[in-house]
C-alpha cells in the first residue's frame, strides 16, 4: 500500500527500493515451485526468440541473399502471424486446451522454428517459420493466463510485474 511507515517518515512502499528492484521482482518468482517454472520458462523462451528475432533479417540477407523487398515480405509475413494467433488462435485455443497445454505447444512450435532455421536451405523455409510462428505466439498469452489464475487476487499484478521484469531483461540478453 501507499500508506505512510510508522515512523511518520511518510516514505511510501512505491518508494522504498524493494519497489523497483528487478532482483527482489526475481526472488518473488522464487516464493512459488509454479512461479519458479514460469520465471525460467519466460527466461530460456524469450532470451531464445530474441536471439532469433534480433538476427533473422540479418541471417535471410547473408545466408539467402534476399533484398529488402523480400526482407520486407518476411517481417511482413511474421507480423500477419503474430496478428492471426493473438486474434484468432489465443482467443480459441487456450479456453479450449487450457494453458498449460498451450504453452507446450508454443515451446514445441518454437523449437521446430528454431531447427527449421538451422536446417534451411531455401528461402521459402524461413517463410515457413512465419507459419510456426503463429502457433509459437501461444507462449506469453499462456504464462499470463496461468500466473492470473494461480496467484492470489491480491498478488497479481506483482506476479505479472516480475514475469514481464524477466521478460524484458531477456531483451537485453538474447541479442547477445
């Protein structure tokens, strides 16, 4: 709460350091066997999807020699993915499968994403991976669900806080 300390220094809990901590954000995944599994699930997908996102456009050009018009199509394509699952699929999916199975999918659809790109030998593969994509979006619309539906009320918004904090700590990692 924003209520003053007792000693009357009026210094708010938003204030005090345990507040914007990224590290305390990481202990309190550690609290929970459940939050454990998601704060490392989160951790290994995402520092692996940005290490492919930060490096695709780069790898298509080198490795098949697309011009920025194909370049274009490609991230055009992975846009339209990413659009079709968070519209279509998460909507229909999840309340179907539930999340736990979900997030399997998505993990298994990015690990075949992930070989497809180490195997591929035509450009069309990489378009292929677009196609994967749509299934590998179901990953992040499950942790949230999951981490919505297991935390107490009150503990939410902490929960969901330090899943995004290891979330957007991986967009500094992955790239390396």
């Amino acid at each position: 709460s924003n209520a003053p300390h007792p000693a009357g220094a009026g210094i708010s809990r938003r204030a005090s350091s345990s507040w914007w901590n990224p590290f305390d954000s990481v202990r309190y995944l550690m609290t929970d066997p459940l939050l454990s599994t998601i704060g490392r699930v989160t951790f290994f997908y995402y520092t692996a999807l940005h290490a492919v996102v930060s490096t695709l456009i780069l790898y298509a050009a080198r490795q098949f020699h697309l011009n920025p018009q194909r370049l274009g199509e490609l991230m055009a394509a992975l846009g339209l993915s990413t659009m079709i699952s968070e519209a279509v699929l998460v909507r229909l999916l999840i309340p179907l499968l539930g999340e736990t199975r979900c997030m399997r999918i998505g993990l298994i659809s990015f690990a075949l994403q992930c070989v497809l790109l180490a195997v591929a030998d035509s450009p069309w593969h990489l378009f292929a991976c677009a196609f994967l994509a749509m299934a590998g979006n179901l990953v992040y619309p499950s942790v949230s669900s999951l981490v919505s539906s297991t935390v107490r009320p009150e503990m939410v918004g902490r929960a969901l806080g330090a899943v995004n904090g290891v979330k957007s700590l991986t967009e500094g990692v992955g790239p390396l």
